[in-house]
C-alpha cells in the first residue's frame, strides 16, 4: 500500500486490516490530532506510524507531540518526517 496516495480513513482500515484495533477513543484522538494541528494527511500517517513503532501502541499525547512538532518544522510529507525523526534518534538510521 501507497499510504501517500490514501485518505487517513482508508489508511486507518488499512492498519486495521493489518491487526491494529483501536479502540473508538483512539480513532477520534487521531481525529482530534489532524484538526488541532491542521496538519496534511501524509504527516498525520507518518506521526501514527512512528508513534506505533517508537511507544508500541498507540500514545496519544506522543502523536499529538510529533504533530505539533512537524507542524513546528513545516514537516508535510512522510519522507520529511521519517528524516526528522531519525535525524533527532528516535529511530535508527
């Protein structure tokens, strides 16, 4: 899957799928998170993906961080945010 060229609804099916269950609260604080910041949707994947794979479950007040963060930054896309990330050490190079 191209989670550039999917809306976050069909994106959030998408990790479903894959055996994320989150729980109606979590969906509408991923909700909340997209529009306190107004961030684009590939950055609001790219702070789901990195939250699930830094925290191992979804942390709601670590997603809302990366997204105030990249709004911070000018951090739209998903490459821009995966670079960010592993420039500061939350993820491996």
């Amino acid at each position: 899957m191209d989670s550039r060229k999917t809306s976050l609804d069909e994106y959030l099916v998408y990790l479903r799928d894959k055996g994320f269950k989150f729980e109606e609260d979590v969906i509408g604080f991923i909700y909340f998170g997209k529009q306190y910041t107004a961030a684009s949707d590939q950055s609001i994947k790219a702070a789901i993906e990195i939250t699930l794979k830094t925290q191992k479950s979804f942390d709601g007040s670590f997603y809302i961080s990366l997204l105030e963060t990249f709004k911070r930054k000018n951090i739209e896309t998903r490459k821009q945010a995966y670079t960010y990330v592993r420039e500061i050490g939350l993820l491996p190079a």
